[in-house]
C-alpha cells in the first residue's frame, strides 16, 4: 500500500505532509470527481499554502466569537466529569446510573503524542468491548488510511459507551431551536461525525470485534434555543458513510491518476507551481468555494477558459453537458454545427435563443410604440 | 488637552485608521502574522490618537484602552487562528462586580482557593472553585491568578519542600499517577482523595453536591448560592424539588447521597489501589505535583506516517 | 432554471453584464419600504450586532449592542428597534377601504397600504425570523420584565417572516433573491448571494464591467459583506478589540462612540447598494398582476393587525391541521404566482413555450364564425389554426388560453407540425358570433398556454377539534406559558 509514497513526497515537494481532520476528509466527498483535488489530498499537499503562493489565498477564517462560544459550551457541557451530559443521557436515552465512567483521552500523563494516545484509545476501547468497562471516553485519537496513508484523527467527540454499542457524540455550539437547526450546520457535522463513525468502525475491527457495534447513530449535543442549556437529538449517518466509504475507495486508486503525470511534478513553492498545478486537471463548481482551499484558483481557472460550470452544475446540466461557453453560444446562433451527440442539445438551445430574442424584442417594440402602461395590460382581464 | 502642532488631524486619523485597520485585515487573511502584529500597533495607537482628538481625554479612561497591545500580543503567539479570549464575556454580576476591588484584595489568591477547595472536599476545577468562592466567600477569585497557580506551587514545593502548611496541587490520574489536566487539590488531603479514576469525576461532583448543599443549609442562601446548587441540583436525579431554578438543600443533600451509593465503593476501590502504587513508586514531590512521561516527549514530533509501525 | 435562464447566464459572461430575465417588475416596491441591514455577532444564534434601518435613503438609524453576550444591553436594542419597526407599521397602513360584506355578513375592511420590509438576503430573512422567535414570548412583568414593545415586535417579525414564505407576497423580500429574479448575471448562483457582487453585474460603477464590479465587491474590506454575518477579519481585528475595550470601560462613550463608528463603517456599503437596488425595480414597469398580489398582502396584513390584540404570540410549531393547511396554501400560491408571472410577461412565458407548455406564433387560418351544431343548442366554436415553431408537448384535447387575454380559452384539436388547430370555447361573449376583436385574426401573433391561475382549488380541512388521530388528536388550545417567557435568552 505504499508504492506511490515515494511519488506523493515528492509531489508536496519536500514539505511533510499535511493532517487531516474530519472536516477535510469529509471535504473529500464533496467533488470525487476532481483529480487535482484527489492528487493533492492524497499526497497531503498543504492546499491553503499553495493557494496562497499562487495568490489565491482562500478565505477560511474563523471569528473569535465563535470560536469562543464553541470552546465555552463544550467546556460548560463536560464541566463537572460531564454532569450536563450525562443529564442529557439518563433523561434522554435511559442511561442507567452506574455508567458514568469518564476516561479522557487527550492527554497520556501530560504528554500528547499521537502515538501514546492512539495506543491509549485502543487500550481503553478494547477493554470496554470486550468487558463492558467505561462509558464516556472523551477526545480518542482514531487513525484513518486515506490513499494509502495512515491519518491521524483528532476528533473533538465523545466516545460513549451503551450496552455493548459505542456511539459517537459530537458536541456544537448551533443552536436548535424549537427542535429545527439550521440545515447545512446539521450537514456539516453529519459529515464529519461519518468520519469518526467510520474510524471508530476501523479500529473495532482491527480488535477483533464487529464493526457494527459501533453505531450509526450519533448523538449531536446542542443549546437549545438561545440559551446555554444543551440539548441531544439523535442523527443517522448511513448515508454520510456510504458517500465516504465509496470515496475513500476511489481515493486509493490515486495511483492511477498519478501514473499519467509527468515524473518530476511537484507543488512545492516556486515559479513552476502554476503550470504544475494546472497539469492536474480539476473539476471546478461553485460548491468547492465551500471547502476547498483551492477553489479561487480554480476558479478563475475555469473563468478564463469559459467553463459553464464555473456558473454552476445546474447551468452545466441545461445545457446538456456543453462545457464551455463559446460552444454553447455558439451552438445557440446556429453559427456551430452541432456533432450528432449534440444534436438535441444544440436544437433546444436554438430554440431557446429564438424565443428569448423573441420575447425581448416584442417588448421592445412595445415600449417604441409608447404602448401598454401597466394599466392598460391590466384591463386585459376585464375584458373577458 | 491641548494638541501639539505636530498632531495630524481628525480627519487624517480617520483616513489613517480605516486605512490600517484594511491593513491589518488583509495582513491576517494571508497569514502574515509579523506584519499584522506591527500594523495593529500601529492602529491602536491612532485610535488613541483619534479618541484624545475627537472626544477628549477623560479622567480614568487612559488605562483600559492601552490594555489591548496585550491582547494582540497573546493572539500572535497563537498560530494561525486567533485565539479565543480566555475568559467568557463579562455576565451581568461580573460586569457589576467588576469595580468592587477592594473584595477581591482582601486574601492571597492561594488562601482563596484553599478556602473553596476546603468547602468542596474533593478535586475541583478552577471554574468551580471559581463559582464556589463567589458564591460562599467574600469578593471572588481573579481567574487569570489560577493559570499559573499550580505551576507556582510546585516550584515554591521544589525549592523548599514543606516550608507551608499546604500546598495547591494536582490530581492524579489513577492508570499512570499523572497529573490530571485542570483539576485542584489540597496537599494535606489524603492520597486517596486526590487520585482520580474513572468514577471520580462523578463521585466527587456528587461530594461537593453534599457538601455545599450541607452548608448553605446553616442560612437562607443567597441569589449566587442558590445559582451554584441549581447547577449541582438540575444535574443530580431527584434533586430537584421545588420549581425550576430553586433548590432545596436538604433535599440536594439527600439525592446526592443516593447517587454516591452506587458509585462510592467501586470509586474507592480504584482510588485505594492506585494510591498504593503512587506510595510505592513516588517520590514526595511526584506525590503532589503527578509524574511526567517527559522521555517520551521526542516522540510527538514525529509525523502521521511514522504511525504505521504500532499496528 | 432552465436553458433559457441559463443561455441569458452565458449571455451576461461574454458580454461582461447582467442580462434581464423579466421585462417587468415581479414585485410591489413600497413607496417608503422600511430597508433594514441587520448584522449578528458570528457563533451566536440570534445575538443581534447591530442594524441600520430606515425608510428612506437619508434617513438611516444606527442601532448598535455594544456588547452583545450582555442580556440587558440586548434587550435595550430590541425595545429600541421594536420602536421602529412598530412606528413604521402604524404609519404605513393608509385609509380604509369598506369592502362588501362578507358571507355570513362581517363587516370587512382592507387598509389602504401595508408596510414593507426589505433585508439584504436570506440570512437577513432568517435572522428576523430568530429574533422573533426570540422575542415574541418575553413577558413584560416578573423578574426577566422586558419593555412592552419587545414581544409586540416579536410577533410582528415571526409574521413577517411567515409570509416570507408566502409566494408572491412583498411584504419582507431579500434583496439578492427580487434581483435574482428580474437579472441573470454571469456568476453562479452562490457568488449572486453577495449583494454587492450582484449588483456590480447588473448596474456596475462607473468604470468597471460586472466582473470587475464583482471581483472587488468579493473583498470583504473593500466591500463589507452585507450580514447578518461579519467578516472573519473584522471581528478579530475590528470588532473584539472595540468590544474589548468597551468592557474594560465600564460602558464609556468614548468607546462606544469608536465601536458604533466601526460597525457603521460595516453597513453603510449595503445601506447604498439596498437603495440603488431599489431604485433600478422603480424603473421596470410593474407587472399587471403585482397590484393583485399586493392587495391580498393588505388583507393578510389587515387581518393581523386587527386582530393583534386578541391573538396570542404564535405557537412554537405550528399544530397538525394548520400546518397542512399551511402547505396547502402556499402550493397553491406557487402555481398561481407562476402562472400570473408568465401571463404579465413575455419573457416568462418563454420559459414554458420551451418546456412545451404553451406555444407562439401566426395565426394562419380562422373560422370566426364556426359553431358546433351537433347539440341540442347550436354553440360558437371557431377553429383557429397557429403557425408555430415552438416545441408544443401539450395533447390534443388539452385545454388552453389566449397568453395575453386568458379569458379567451380554446382547446386543441389537431396538432401538425409547425401548426395547431384550435378550437375556442370561450372569452368571445354569449353570442353566436363573437364579439368584435376577440377572435385573433390572421396574421395576428397569439400565444397559448395551458396554463391557468389557480389550476387547482382549495382542499378541505378539519377543524382542529377534528384532527385526526394519525396527527395526534386534537391539539390543546395553545396558551403561552410561563416557561416560553422566562425562556433563557444568553
């Protein structure tokens, strides 16, 4: 599994590679179909370092205040060996009395090595399948092979132990209120929390244990309303996995894109870094600007050489598949004679062009006239 | 005051400031934290500026203002995010409270502290011990005091090993006798208390729960008191008697005692057997302050991929 | 979407400008719309920042928290803006209009006008919709006693915000989504979300062409984004410090002063760009049926307003039967606000002569005086056929109506290619022969459509004491209760 290694160092150009966390590889199922953004994940790339050499410095930052409130709630419903959460387990889930074992996992004896605490979670993981021991284990350091490589994961969930079933539970600083959040924030953490379900999964596995006793459904602490008061609901991420498996899968057949690459191409930092870039062919939409710190680049890549997609999919999709804007123009005013296979598309957009021009012009002949006031257009319907 | 001749003038301030303040902004956005941190001096001291020019130097607001350099500076250490302030908004009884500094005057930080973690009977951290002095002791413990309190402890220890009659320490974590992250103790306080296992967490808040309630049921608790047991009472099963929001003790007391039932002796168990190997293993400073792993530091420096050997 | 939005998006990118996607205006634009740019303070549900109000472009109110995790402070802000907003609304109602008795003969009256609200976008939308939600039980006695005006605000915002929902209604719009539907301009949908960027396709300054507009309004110090989120820089850089400051002040105006100076620096861009927008609807003639809809508007508005005092705030979710009863009608105000739209606007109308749902062109034969003598009663029918090289997807049998006088109705009897037979039913008066000019002539251009306003009728449902009890039974009578009010808001 660590044949193309040698081919991704060299792609970072040296730079060692970059961690992921839950929210970048939840990203990665966001555009499969992009073989840039396949080739620089694999390898680790730090993307926002590269974007930014290349003067597109992608706008992920975050404010203080949220960050703030997002520390200060997660400390409020862990504070006191988690007495909030645990309220919210015995109301919610008839957590029984006895559990209420908390084991943190951040730190092994004030150090925080990754290693010590990976072999820590399995330690404490391990038990607690196989003994029932521990209920709440909190920050587990989980790994992750993406494309081949093992990622560290560092999620900032709880781990928390029901029956013999362990379940993920993240906590966010939204609000929910009168039982709705908001839709994308959901999304979001159902995403990431497939990662750390799927991880989880891995590891149980690795032990000797069924995966499956790591459950789907995760718990996602919330305040409700707009107070500090915290509330859990529960969220199934079957489908989050699903995605994220599929492409995880994909991800690891990244040595084929890299076998049609040439040689020495790197994406360390220098005058050649565009044109090596653009040796990697991307898949722009406007989703990425939501999670790819390549995306402004991207971007006016696609602008300058006139991709429909650059406008979205769904623009990309009514022109049935015609990538670029001068085609499809062109297709429009009959100045292009369409292929066969794009013979339907080609008519309908003639059709459209006629009818829009059509319909411009009717109202401009209108307003020539000096005819129809808006009064007189209503009259029409008294007529009948 | 008057402005000297060189002074530029208000609306060349204003000009300046937005100027900066784009300055800053695109200097933070690209992750140019040297230049970000000379431009905000910059700012600040334009602001200051524009403040005397425009409207006036007042009696006693000099002195705030100028804290801000040693909030930027914090932040420039903090890598490429900014970080959060350490303390929450100021509430409304902080706020209020805030002006009152002859309250908080009146002992020694380390007494204070003392004082609460005495009142709890067990290891607490500092946002309780916090909440526990507001509520129950004159004046209130200064946060920023706490961080480095431990750290100060154990070097006054290391120095002169028994000098004071107590001293704030650690607690230590029952699998490796580490200290445990954010939890004070006492150090005259038996090994047994100051171990921490996996049920202590729940066996010690539902000790303080019995404590504090026992001892704000000598009076009529005040509004912070009532505030503090709510917090233990909403979070205990049964304790909560009345309407939401009041607690009462006796009742608090008793569910806590309930609770503790289950978990007391398994609790104790583990406490007792690491406290034999930390009388064992450790020497007396490691007793207080927990034993560090340090050889292993080396390692944490190494990357994702060199993982792969520990499967 | 369609081909022919997106043909006016390839449109837009090669000619560097936005391109109409409507030859008249969709909307009503009040004659002193109450423009409202709110800002939060970013992690915070519904934590208000700041909003700059006003109903006219010179007369803007800056409404500042200087420190908004302060309760006290937060509420002082609402009491003021509900002072606004509520004024506003007592002053944007008219005269009374008597109407015609209703059924069961009530008195019925409509006011003249109504109030509108118009926000930057959709996160404005939701952000008055959390603060009503926030505000509308407060209770204005006991220990948490907020100023009266709060919870008459609350209520007011969560109706606004109900008939957001409502197609075609104007009463609160988001700026970018009234745009987005008159222009189509070269960028995604997600970059049209940006005020400024929008605008700087449609109307870009002096100077620049609508990429360049968008491209610089895309810098969020250059052009301050328009909320209720701030930019991540402001607040670290800006804002926290101002706040900071503030707090150690103990609420000295100097500081408040520098932080009301530096929010305003963050609005007044916007506060520009809502009334430049606004100014470029003026311009497009109105849409024949925006009068209608703006009517049915006052009549929601009429409603609420006199019934204010006897209603309670509204319920946290809506009970079984409302809520389907609310789905119900806005599907129905869907397809009518459609339908109107196509009819008031040729440029529409061309989005279902591509879909194949209508069809255009000459007519080429007429029988005006044809009738259909096969029944009792001889009855006018003449056949009219239509040259047209639209692709029509509609059967024969289907039936349709004249575009641009839908009272006249025909239905399909014969479909060729390149010509449909029709045979017309109605809208030609009682008459065997048809009233003068209500039959297109030939060489006439016509356009017929199948479709209709108000295809389907309103369903029937229970009265709530009739819920069914697949819906969990009648629901309780909803009553505020003492937890709703004393509902934590920190």
């Amino acid at each position: 599994m660590t044949e193309t290694a040698p081919d991704l160092d060299r792609l970072r150009g040296g730079a060692p590679p970059r961690n992921h966390d839950a929210r970048t590889i939840a990203a990665l199922t966001a555009n499969p179909g992009c073989a840039r953004r396949g080739v620089m994940d694999a390898a680790g790339v730090d993307k926002d370092a590269v974007a930014r050499e290349l003067g597109f410095p992608s706008p992920f930052g975050q404010s203080q205040f949220a960050i703030t409130r997002g520390n200060a709630f997660e400390a409020q419903v862990k504070a006191d060996g988690c007495a909030e959460l645990l309220t919210l387990l015995r109301d919610g889930l008839g957590l029984a009395v006895p559990e209420v074992a908390y084991d943190d996992l951040e730190v092994v004896a004030g150090n925080e090595g990754r290693e010590l605490r990976h072999a820590r979670t399995r330690r404490l993981l391990a038990r607690a399948l196989e003994s029932g021991e521990g209920t709440l284990f909190d920050h587990p350091l989980l790994r992750l092979e993406i494309a081949g490589q093992l990622a560290y994961l560092e999620p900032d969930v709880i781990a928390f132990q029901l029956a013999g079933r362990l379940h993920v539970i993240e906590i966010k600083s939204f609000a929910v209120v009168d039982g709705q959040a908001e839709p994308e924030q959901v999304a979001a953490a159902a995403r990431q929390s497939a990662v750390y379900v799927l991880a989880l999964r891995r590891l149980v596995s690795e032990l000797g244990h069924d995966p499956a006793r790591v459950s789907h459904e995760v718990f996602l602490v919330c305040p409700e309303n707009f107070s500090n008061r915290p509330v859990a609901a529960p969220l199934d991420v079957r489908p989050q996995l699903a995605v994220l498996e599929r492409q995880l899968a994909r991800l690891t057949r990244i040595d084929r894109i890299l076998d049609a690459l040439p040689g020495d191409l790197t994406f360390g930092p220098g005058a050649a870094l565009a044109d090596a870039v653009r040796t990697v062919e991307a898949r722009y939409a406007p989703e990425c600007m939501a999670g790819c710190e390549m995306a402004f680049f991207c971007r006016d890549e696609a602008r300058a050489c006139g991709a429909t997609g650059a406008l979205g999919r769904s623009v990309r999709d009514d022109l049935g598949g015609v990538d670029t804007i001068g085609t499809a123009l062109a297709l429009a005013d009959g100045s292009l004679d369409p292929s066969d296979d794009l013979a339907e598309t080609a008519a309908q957009l003639r059709t459209a062009a006629r009818l829009r021009d059509e319909a411009l012009a009717a109202v401009r002949a209108e307003t020539l006239a000096g005819a129809p006031t808006p009064e007189a257009r209503g009259a029409r319907d008294g007529a009948a | 005051m008057p402005r000297s001749p060189g002074l530029p003038t208000p609306d060349a301030l204003e000009a300046r400031i937005a100027e900066l303040r784009a300055a800053v902004r695109r200097a933070a956005a690209a992750g140019d934290r040297r230049s970000a941190r000379d431009l905000r001096a910059d700012l600040r001291l334009a602001e200051r500026q524009w403040d005397d020019a425009v409207l006036g130097a007042e009696d006693g607001t000099g002195e705030p203002v100028r804290d801000d350099d040693d909030d930027d500076g914090e932040r420039d250490e903090g890598g490429d995010r900014p970080q959060p302030a350490r303390d929450e908004a100021p509430g409304r009884e902080r706020g209020a409270r805030a002006g009152t500094k002859a309250g908080r005057g009146l002992l020694p930080v380390r007494e204070q502290v003392h004082q609460a973690l005495t009142l709890l009977g067990a290891p607490a951290a500092p946002k309780l011990v916090g909440s526990v002095y507001a509520a129950f002791f004159p004046g209130e413990i200064a946060a920023s005091r706490l961080t480095s309190l431990r750290r100060d402890e154990e070097r006054s220890f290391r120095t002169a090993p028994y000098a004071r009659p107590y001293y704030l320490c650690a607690a230590l974590t029952a699998d490796l006798l580490a200290p445990a992250r954010g939890l004070l103790t006492v150090s005259t306080w038996p090994l047994e208390r100051r171990i921490v296992g996996p049920l202590s967490p729940r066996t010690d808040f539902l000790t303080a729960a019995v404590r504090l309630a026992e001892h704000a049921g000598r009076a009529a608790p005040t509004p912070d008191v009532q505030r503090l047991l709510w917090r233990f009472a909403s979070n205990i099963p049964g304790a909560v008697t009345g309407t939401v929001g009041t607690v009462e003790p006796a009742d608090l007391a008793a569910a806590a005692r309930a609770e503790l039932d289950v978990h007391r002796e398994p609790d104790r168990r583990g406490r007792a057997s690491a406290a034999g190997r930390a009388r064992a293993r450790l020497d007396d400073a490691e007793r207080l302050f927990g034993s560090r792993l340090r050889a292993l530091n080396t390692s944490t420096r190494r990357r994702a991929t060199t993982g792969e050997t520990d499967r | 979407m369609s081909a022919l939005t997106s043909l006016a998006q390839l449109r837009a990118a090669v000619d560097g400008i936005a391109q109409p996607l409507a030859t008249v205006r969709h909307c009503h634009v009040a004659e002193a719309p109450l423009v409202l740019v709110p800002l939060k303070l970013a992690g915070e549900a519904a934590a208000p920042l700041a909003v700059l109000v006003g109903a006219a472009r010179d007369d803007a109110s800056l409404l500042v928290v200087p420190q908004p995790r302060n309760r006290d402070l937060r509420f002082q802000f609402a009491a003021e803006f509900a002072k606004l907003v509520l004024n506003h609304i007592e002053t944007s109602r008219g005269g009374v209009e008597e109407l015609p008795p209703g059924k069961d003969g009530d008195e019925r009256i409509r006011y003249g006008d109504a109030p509108q609200l118009l926000v930057p976008n959709r996160g404005g939308v939701g952000f008055l919709r959390l603060l009503g939600r926030s505000t509308r039980f407060r209770s204005t006695e006991g220990p948490y006693a907020v100023d009266p005006a709060v919870p008459v605000l609350g209520r007011w915002l969560t109706w606004f915000a109900d008939r957001y929902d409502h197609p075609g209604s104007s009463l609160l719009r988001a700026m970018t989504e009234v745009l987005r539907l008159h222009w189509a301009t070269g960028q995604s949908s997600l970059e049209d979300g940006n005020l400024a960027a929008l605008l700087g396709w449609i109307d870009p300054p002096d100077g620049l062409d609508g990429p360049a507009a968008a491209a610089r309004a895309e810098d969020p110090v250059t052009c301050p984004p328009a909320g209720p989120a701030t930019d991540p820089t402001f607040d670290n850089e800006v804002l926290a410090p101002a706040i900071a400051a503030y707090d150690r002040s103990g609420g000295d105006h100097r500081a408040e002063e520098r932080l009301r100076g530096a929010i305003a620096g963050q609005l007044e861009p916007t506060w520009e760009l809502m009334w430049r927008a606004v100014g470029l609807l003026r311009a497009l003639p109105e849409g024949a049926s925006v009068p209608g809809r703006w009517e049915r508007d006052r009549d929601a508005f009429t409603y609420y307003h006199q019934t204010f005092g006897e209603a309670y705030p509204q319920a946290r979710r809506d009970p079984p039967v409302r809520a389907a009863r609310r789905l119900h009608d806005l599907e129905r105000a869907q397809d009518a606000y459609d339908a109107q739209r196509a009819f008031d606007d040729p440029l529409v109308m061309a989005e279902y002569r591509l879909a194949g749902q209508a069809f255009g062109g000459v007519v080429t034969d007429c029988e005006p005086d044809r009738l259909d003598e096969t029944g009792k009663r001889p009855k006018l029918r003449p056949h009219l056929r239509v040259g047209t090289a639209d692709p029509v997807r509609l059967d024969v049998g289907t039936t349709v109506c004249n575009a641009a006088r839908p009272a006249l109705k025909g239905k399909i009897v014969e479909l060729a290619a390149g010509s449909v037979l029709l045979e017309l039913t109605g809208g030609m008066g009682r008459k065997l022969t048809a009233e003068p000019g209500s039959v297109p002539r030939p060489g006439e251009r016509v356009c017929f459509t199948s479709l209709s306003e108000g295809s389907f009728g309103a369903a029937k449902f229970p009265d709530r004491e009739d819920t069914p009890w697949t819906h969990g039974g009648p629901p309780e009578e909803y009553v505020p209760t003492d937890e709703d009010a004393e509902e934590e808001w920190s």
